[in-house]
C-alpha cells in the first residue's frame, strides 16, 4: 500500500478570494502578531547571550566547580543552544512571513557552493548514525534569490532527513535542472509520514510525534520557514511520503 501525498501552497489564493477590507484587516492583525513575535524574540536574544557567555565562563573554570556539576552545565549549555535556535528561527520567520510573496531580493546565488558547506554539515549532524549521504549537485546552476534564506530552506530540509530517518538509512539530495526548471529534492528512507499530517506540516509548531520531536530538539518551526522561502522565490514544495519507508521533499522553482 502506497500512501502518498502531495502538498501544494494555496494560502495566498484563499486571501486574495475575500473582499478587500477583510483581507486587509487579516493582513493587519498578521503583521501585529508577527511584530510581537519579532519584538519579544529579539529582547530575548540580549539576556541569552549573558546567560551563555557566564555559563561558558563557569565550564572552562569547571575545576572549581562542586562534583557532579559536569553534567548539569552541559545540560544548560544544550538547552540555551536550543533556545538560540528557536529565537533565530522565529526571527527569521517573523521577517520573511509578512513581507509580499515572490519579493525575496534577487541575487546570484551559488547552490552548489551552498551546498557542498551542507554536505559538511550533514556528515557533522549524523555522526554517530553513518548515514548513507549523497549529494548529486549540477555544479553549474545556480539560482536568483535570497541566500540567507534559500541556505535556511536547504538546511531545514536536510537536517530534517537525518533527524527522522534511522541509523544507516540513505539520504540523497538532489540539484538540477528539470524540464527547465531548478529543483531542489532531498529524498529519505526514514520513519516516513502519513498521509494526513502531510497538509498541515508546513503549520507553525507543527509536529507529528511531539515526544520523539521534543527528544531530536524540534521546535516545529523548520517547515513553515521553508514554506515562506518558497512562497517568496515563486516556488512549489511537493511532498510524497510513505511511513516506514521513507519522505521526498521537492521543491520547485
Ligand atoms: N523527512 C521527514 N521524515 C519524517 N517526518 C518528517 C520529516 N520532515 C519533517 N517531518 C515531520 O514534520 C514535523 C515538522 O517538521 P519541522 O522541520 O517543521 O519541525 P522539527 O524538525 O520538529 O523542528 P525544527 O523547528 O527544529 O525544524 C517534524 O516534527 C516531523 O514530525
Ligand atoms: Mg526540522
């Protein structure tokens, strides 16, 4: 039995169906929320970053340090990592979601470059798992667009296949050009998802197995980045997945 499922973004179709003044109250109520978002996260950047630059101090002097505290420090060093990363992802989301689709700033982009510093980091990220990676990059395309955010979408992309896919699965990322248009597509042999989380995954905070999510340092957030990056390069993302065999995610520009 094949489950699969295909996603396609239609948000800005449904908005664009209602009468102007809703719509505009919609887009208001939007960047308000999205303003909040921002503000509180960018507050919360200043009194991180004394709590870690202090807690890095104490690690390096952790001689001193009563016994047992090893542990505990590392701990804390973990977690204000994953807080870093869920600030920095709200920032970025709060920036690129309210801002008008298709608007991303247009510059050269070198993907294959992009992607070889992933590649790194893709060996870095699954370590211990040994991972069967491949990378088949058209080392000659590359794309108009935004960098820091097409660098996200890929990250979130491939991070993801490592995280839900078990030891020793393979992992193949894809860059060329089809039918005349750039794809992007990383295709895993992991834990798969089925067919009726597949509409809703691009949702923020949206996550499958929360508990499984909350061991692996999920936040949720990853896919709704991608989706807005996508939104703003005029691209399509497809999802097909199987459980227990595995997920392609494509992305179309
Ligand atoms: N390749 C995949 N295989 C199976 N499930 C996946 C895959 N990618 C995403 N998912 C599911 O979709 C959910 C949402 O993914 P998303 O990247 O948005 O969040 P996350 O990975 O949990 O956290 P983060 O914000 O750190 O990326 C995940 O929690 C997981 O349940
Ligand atoms: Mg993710």
């Amino acid at each position: 039995l094949v489950i699969s499922g295909v996603m396609l973004m239609s948000d800005e179709t449904i908005l664009k169906k209602l009468p102007e003044e809703i719509r505009q109250h919609i887009e208001h109520l939007e960047r308000i929320r999205s303003d909040f978002v921002a503000n509180v996260s960018h507050e919360l950047r200043t009194p991180l970053t004394v709590f870690r630059g202090y807690l890095e101090t104490l690690i390096a002097n952790k001689a001193k340090a009563p016994e047992g505290w090893d542990n505990i420090f590392q701990q804390m060093l973990q977690h204000s990592s994953r807080m870093e990363h869920l600030i920095s992802d709200l920032l970025l989301l709060s920036r690129i979601e309210v801002e008008e689709v298709h608007d991303a700033p247009s510059e050269q982009v070198d993907v294959p470059y992009l992607l070889s510093e992933l590649q790194q980091t893709a060996k870095e990220y699954s370590d211990d798992d040994q991972h069967e990676l491949t990378f088949n990059v058209d080392s000659s395309l590359m794309l108009g667009g935004a960098e820091d955010e097409l660098k996200s979408l890929f990250s979130n992309l491939i991070i993801n296949a490592i995280k839900y896919t078990p030891a020793g699965g393979a992992i193949t990322v894809t860059w060329s050009l089809v039918n005349s248009r750039p794809i992007f597509q990383v295709e895993d042999a992991g834990i798969g998802i089925s067919a009726k989380h597949i509409p809703r995954l691009t949702e923020r905070f949206y996550r499958i197995d929360k508990a499984r999510s909350r061991d692996s340092g999920g936040t949720g957030l990853g896919l709704a980045i991608v989706k807005h990056v996508l939104l703003r390069h005029s691209a399509t993302l497809e999802i097909e997945s199987v459980p227990d065999k595995g997920s392609t995610f494509r992305c179309l520009f």
